[in-house]
C-alpha cells in the first residue's frame, strides 16, 4: 500500500500521481485502470478521494469513466478534444447587474458563461450539464446560504473548481465554506479581471483552456 498523503487535497495529489502513472506508460491507452476499490486501497484512501481524482482527470479528457464498464485511459483524440474545449463557468450571483456585467466581460474573454440567479437556479443548471469547470458562488444567495450548493458539488460534483465571491472573505461562513470543500476566495466587489486572474490560476497547466489563456 502506498504512504497515505496526510495533506487536505489528497484527491488532488492521487489525479497528478495518476497522471505521472499514465504517461509513464504504466497505462496505455485503451487499458482499463484498476477499480476504484482497489486504487483506494493502493493510496489508502476513502473511495470518494479516488471518484474525485478520477473525476478531475476525466474533466481533463485524460481518462474516460464508462457506465458499468470501469474507467479507461482516454485515446489521443479526446485528449485533443479536451485541449480545444472552452472553460465553462457558472456565475451564481442576485446582484443582476455585477452576474450580466461579469457574465459578459468573461464571454469577451473566451469563457462559455452560464448565471443562476439563486441557488435553485444554481442547481438545475448543474443537473442539466454536466460539464461545468467552475463555479463562481456568491454564498448569500436568496434561497439559500450557498452551502446546500458546496455540499451538492461535494456529494455529485467533485472535479468541479469553486470561487466563492464575498464581501467579508474572513467571515465566518466563508471559513466555515472552506472547511468543507476546497475553494478559491474572491472579495466583493471585484472586477471581471480579477476573476478571469483567479480562473486562469485554477487551470494552469490544464487541458481546459480558452482564449483568455491563448
């Protein structure tokens, strides 16, 4: 069994470890991984920590998760399918004129936007697509403190990046929103530069890019 990583971000030191696995030829492409259970069991870890780092590195288009079938490593066409794939974000803020101002700059940016307007809203968009890179979440949200939406992404979602936007960063909700899932914090009010800083932070070195990284 390999020395369990006692840092906070384990699942995010098991998808590089992968990675290195992978193109050291350990997997070819085409080959099955080992099963879930058996990598928890190799790293010494939840089976969670390994469904989250195998998460990130489907999003990455380096592995290919099949219904029923396990996961494989992904073939060189979807890795460059993968490289050319713009970054979505969701913006999920209710101050309608900094959602349509943010949404907008980050479009002329090359990032394909959604906004949600109040956690429900956050929450059917993430059932309907599957294939969001991040979310920009504002946790003081009509409906909902924004930590039903942490705990969905944590639950469902978990190779999915989250900005929390707030104007007290050391609130805290805030910290308490830290604690439970990883996150980047972006103090309100904040410019669409600053955002597109913060995304471009979380995806360098990614396969997911967009023009604003170009």
């Amino acid at each position: 069994m390999r020395e369990q990583n006692d840092r906070p971000l384990k699942y995010m030191t098991i998808a590089t470890d992968l990675l290195a696995r992978i193109e050291k030829g350990e997997w070819s492409s085409g080959r099955q991984l080992p099963s879930t259970m058996a990598l928890a069991k190799e790293y010494g870890v939840a089976l969670m920590t390994v469904r989250q780092a195998l998460g990130i590195l489907a999003q990455r288009g380096v592995v290919e998760p099949r219904q029923g079938a396990g996961t494989f490593v992904a073939g060189d066409r979807t890795r460059e399918g993968a490289l050319a794939r713009t970054t979505a974000v969701l913006i999920t803020e209710d101050d309608e004129s900094l959602c349509a101002a943010t949404a907008a700059a980050l479009r002329e940016s090359g990032f394909d936007v959604d906004i949600a307007s109040n956690g429900g809203q956050a929450l059917l968009r993430l059932e309907a697509r599957d294939d969001y890179d991040a979310i920009v979440l504002d946790l003081k949200l009509p409906d909902t403190d924004g930590f039903e939406i942490i705990e969905y992404i944590k639950a469902n979602r978990p190779a999915l990046r989250v900005i929390v936007a707030s104007g007290y960063i050391d609130g805290d909700d805030v910290l308490r929103a830290a604690e439970r899932w990883p996150l980047m914090m972006l103090r309100k009010p904040y410019a669409a530069s600053d955002l597109v800083e913060r995304l471009n932070a979380l995806f360098a070195g990614s396969a997911t890019t967009s023009r604003a990284t170009a």
